[in-house]
C-alpha cells in the first residue's frame, strides 16, 4: 500500500463525516480499508516470524501460534 490509497483513505474518512459518501465511494473505502488491513497482518506475520523466546536455560524456541479456542 503506497502513501498516495492512505491519503484517499484519509481523504474518504473525512468526507464520509461531512457530507457522506456515495456508493462507489463505500464500495472504494472499504477495498481500500480490505488491502491496507492485509497488508498490516501481512507485516506483523513476518516480523512475529522472526521472533525467538529465551528458555531459562539459555535455549532459544521460535515464537509459536497458539491453537485456537473451540
């Protein structure tokens, strides 16, 4: 996601408090919103990916996904 879709988001957001959006402008921010939260999780995998914990003992475990709750 480039600066110029965070700045249309930005811009999207402060007229849908103003004057309200038409249609293809909800259809639009809410891509655009779709593609800059992707992007985020994209970005915190691979960094949470690159996480080490060290044991007590001095080892190191790579970070692991908790199971998910039923």
């Amino acid at each position: 996601m480039d600066k110029k879709d965070i700045e249309r988001i930005n811009e999207l957001a402060k007229k849908k408090k103003t004057v309200g959006l038409t249609a293809s402008e909800v259809e639009e921010q809410a891509r655009l919103r779709r593609a800059y939260l992707d992007g985020f999780k994209e970005n915190l995998k691979a960094t949470l990916d690159q996480v080490y914990i060290e044991r007590e003992d001095g080892t190191y475990e790579k970070l692991k996904k908790k199971p998910l709750k039923n």
